[in-house]
C-alpha cells in the first residue's frame, strides 16, 4: 500500500526557517530562507531548477513531500529536496533489518541554485527533514548521496553513513544508474534517526 500524507498535516507548510548568505548583498549580510511544501503553482520553476542544476526528470509532486526553498521577500528558488515515503511492506528492507522501521524518508534529489551554493543551504535544507518526519511520525530518513557536498551537508546535520561504495562499483552493481558527471569518489547509504535528534 502506497504511503498518502495525512489530512492532519497541513499542506502547504513551512516546515523550517533560517537565516544564511545573502548572494545579492556584497557586505555579506544575512537573508531569511524558508522550507515549506512544493505547490503546484510552483512546479515549473521547481524542474527548471532540477534541469538547470540536477537532472533531467523526477516526480516531483508525488505525495506532497517534495520541499522547495526560498528566500524570504523573494519568488526566486533558491533549492529544493524531492521527498518520498518508503515503505518496507512485504520486501526484505536494509532500513528495516539495520533500524527496525517499516517506513523511512528517503529522496531523490537535493539541490541548490548555483548562485545559492556554499551559503550552508544544502545543510538547512536537509535539517527540515526533523520536522517533517516528526509530523508524520517517522523515526528515520536516510538517502544515497551521491555528491561531495551533500554528503557534507548530510554530516553536518548529523547523518551517519550506513555504506559507502565506490560510484565506478556502483554502476557495475546496478547498471540503469550511469552517475555520468558525479565528481564523487564515492555514493554513501547516510541515515538519520529522529529520535536522537534535539
């Protein structure tokens, strides 16, 4: 049974707030951003962000987990996290063996606009993924990240790598999965448990 987001849990939402770089102010000054829910009526400029700076394609409104991010007082996108539910079901599920959870966050994609990166976006974006799972009352998220700088990102916010494989091993293990372009050495299998989290 596919996951559906419960009618309890407003959408949209603002599920997180924070303050990093302004790019457009030269004294180094501080803008407000905000995480809150992908509405449809911004879906556009959402796979024009995952085209420009990401990838080709993803379902990007599926379950209303996606998050977009932008700075406050402005309509530009700064970045976005392609959420999805995953549910263990009837399969055997690493998240499920490892942490004893029938359900986790997972994602497709982080990304950032270009001009937005090295501010710590990618960190506040994935920090957002506390109060997210929280409402929804999951215990665990965990992604492959595929980028150095998310990976980094993921460490800051207190992810732990679960696996780590080489990318040229990777590909060899799953074909479909080319990683053309990735500058990582590595993909990591990074989780992060709620429960631990302040």
């Amino acid at each position: 049974m596919p996951w559906e987001r419960p009618a309890s849990v407003p959408y949209p939402n603002v599920w997180w707030t924070f303050k990093a770089p302004d790019p457009d102010r030269k004294d180094g000054g501080l803008a407000t951003y905000r995480v809150e829910d992908l509405t449809e009526d911004r879906f556009e400029d959402t796979m024009k962000l995952y085209t420009e700076h990401f990838l080709d394609d993803e379902p990007l409104c599926a379950h209303r987990l996606t998050v977009v991010c932008y700075k406050e007082g402005s309509k530009e996108l700064v970045g976005a996290n392609l959420l999805v539910m995953s549910m263990a079901n009837d399969k055997v599920d690493f998240m499920n063996l490892r942490y004893g959870v029938d359900m986790y966050l997972t994602a497709y994609g982080l990304s950032v606009n270009t001009r937005f990166r090295g501010l710590g976006i990618a960190t506040e974006i994935l920090k957002a993924r506390i109060p997210i799972c929280r409402a929804f009352g999951v215990k665990l998220t965990s992604t492959n990240f595929t980028a150095i700088g998310s990976q980094k990102a993921a460490a800051k916010v207190g992810f732990k790598t679960d696996l780590e494989i080489p990318c040229n091993e990777f590909v060899k293990v799953n074909p479909k999965y080319t990683l053309d372009g990735i500058k990582s050495k590595s993909l990591k299998m990074m989780s992060l448990v709620i429960d631990d989290q302040p």
